[in-house]
C-alpha cells in the first residue's frame, strides 16, 4: 500500500472518530499542526473534561494495528487510543483503549514474540515494530471509557475505606452459605412445583454487601456503578477467573472496589458467584489491599 493511500486512511479515520465524538457529545479540536502525542483533543460538552485521543485507522477487515516502539511509554491517564478499522466500503468500527492497556499489552506481546523461536527456530530479530490486537471485540464501541475519571489514592480522606476493611477479621473463615429450600418437596407438577433453589448468606455477609452499595452512594466519585468498565480500563474482565488472578498490587483502591463490586453484582446474575470469591479468598485479599491504600494514606500525613 502506497504512502499516499496509508495517509489518507489515515486521515478518514481521524474524521471518521471526530464526527463520532461529536455524535457522541464532545467538542473535538483537530490540531493544525503535527502534535507529538495525540491526533485529536475531545472536549466533554456537559463536563468541560479534556481526553487527548491518538487513532490508529486499518482500511481491511482486520482487528489489527500497526504501532511502534514509541507507543510502549506511557503518556498520561487521559489519553486513550481509538482503533479504526474502515472495513472497506462498510461501516467503520471503534476500538476504544485506554493508553495503560496498549502500552502494557505491546510491550508484552513484543516481549513473548522475542522469546518465541521462528518457524525454522531461528531467534527472532529486535524491532521497532509493535502490534495491537482486539480479535475478541473486548474494546469494540466502548465509549463510556472515556468517561472514566481516576481516583488519586494519595488526596481520599482518611478512614475512607474502613467501612469495608472492618470485615477482614471477619472473613478470614467466611462461613459457608446455604442453598434453599434444603428440602424440595414439589414434584414438578402445576399444584405442587419445584422451588428454584437460591443461597442465603450468613449475617455478617448480608451486612457486608450492604456497606458495599452504602459506599456506592456515598461515594459517587469512584463512579461504581460503572466497575464493568473500571475493570476493563485496567484490563481485568468481568469474570471469576480473571478477577481472582489478577495482580493487585498496582491496582488503586478504585480498581479494587470495582473488584468488589463486581463479585457483589455477580451475584444477582449467578446465584453463588458471591460465594465463590469468598471461600477462594478474593474478597479478603481485596480488603487488605484497601487496608494497605488506607495505611500509606495515613503515614504520608
């Protein structure tokens, strides 16, 4: 593909994201000049938020993008990354990342690549090229991202979060729930159906859930209403396996609660996902990170 043909996807794209953002409520200024660090800057119309926006366009049907060595430093939490592709003649597609997720993604990624013997199990040669993929639409039309505004651990009042680590000594052999009725005496028929069966959680855990959502309103600038796409900013997925694994020690008491959040609300959906995270652990080891924020809050005073 010729240079002309790469800068004029290049620049479709760049459009093709501005008439969206402006769909979507923001203002958007496409600088004049060639800026280092970003293509775009979108301002949010009912909050006056600026998001500094770089795009990344491809004119196949593909859900890759050609980056480079550059891209693996990080720039600044408000910076995100839309991937476009053109699809051809069809509608174009948004990849919405945030910039944290494609720097650690393609330094990873280059990094595996290097190690991994060529098909003749030759030693791959360094370069300058990078490679982002989104071959499972994990950030396919993620907008509300850019919503997304970060607690700064170091100015939470302190004592914030005591009203959920006061239950670490308590779960520390959370009690078993209960799946009910223990005994189903219907038969399946329309005088005597069968009862669905559902959990009941001991006392102490009803009042914990409770303290979650009571945090939840009292604290609307942690935005836990939206812990799907807190986790997804920090690229955690919404699913037990990936949140009990995930490394914690990085992750900002924001991106904790989401963790917290997320295994409460799972519960409505999964009868027993809340227990799951209790007696693997999770939910103890989430509070004691929020324990260790709380105490270097307070040291730092």
């Amino acid at each position: 593909m010729g240079n002309d043909t790469n800068v004029n996807i290049g620049n479709s794209g760049e459009y093709f994201v501005a008439g969206e953002l402006e769909r979507r409520g923001y203002t958007v200024a496409v600088p004049m000049s060639n800026v280092k660090d970003f293509d775009l800057l979108a301002i949010e119309r009912d909050t006056h938020r600026q998001i500094a926006i770089q795009v990344k366009t491809t004119g196949y049907k593909q859900k890759k993008w050609t980056l480079s060595k550059k891209n693996e430093t990080l720039l600044g939490d408000d910076i995100f990354y839309i991937f476009v592709s053109l699809n051809e003649l069809e509608a174009p597609e948004y990849h919405i990342v945030p910039s944290k997720i494609v720097t650690d993604t393609i330094r990873k990624n280059h990094e595996k690549w290097l190690n991994t013997p060529g098909k003749k199990g030759q030693k791959h040669n360094n370069t300058n090229i990078r490679e982002f993929y989104d071959l499972e639409d994990s950030y396919l039309d993620q907008w509300e991202l850019l919503k997304m505004e970060l607690i700064d651990d170091s100015k939470v009042e302190n004592g914030i979060y005591s009203s959920l680590t006061r239950y670490i000594s308590k779960f520390s052999n959370p009690p078993q729930s209960k799946v009910m009725p223990e005994n189903n005496i219907g038969d399946g028929t329309m005088e005597h159906p069968y009862q669905f069966p559902y959990r009941t959680y001991s006392r102490e855990i009803e009042d914990f859930v409770k303290d979650v959502y009571a945090f939840e309103r009292s604290h609307p600038e942690y935005q836990l209403s939206r812990y799907v796409f807190i986790l997804q900013y920090y690229g955690i997925q919404w699913d037990e396996n990936a949140m009990t694994n995930v490394n914690i020690d990085e992750l900002n008491g924001q991106a904790v609660l989401a963790l917290i959040m997320g295994a409460v609300r799972a519960e409505r959906f999964c009868s027993g996902a809340l227990e799951g995270f209790l007696q693997n652990g999770s939910i103890i080891k989430w509070l004691k990170r929020l324990k260790k924020l709380s105490d270097a809050f307070e040291e730092s005073e």
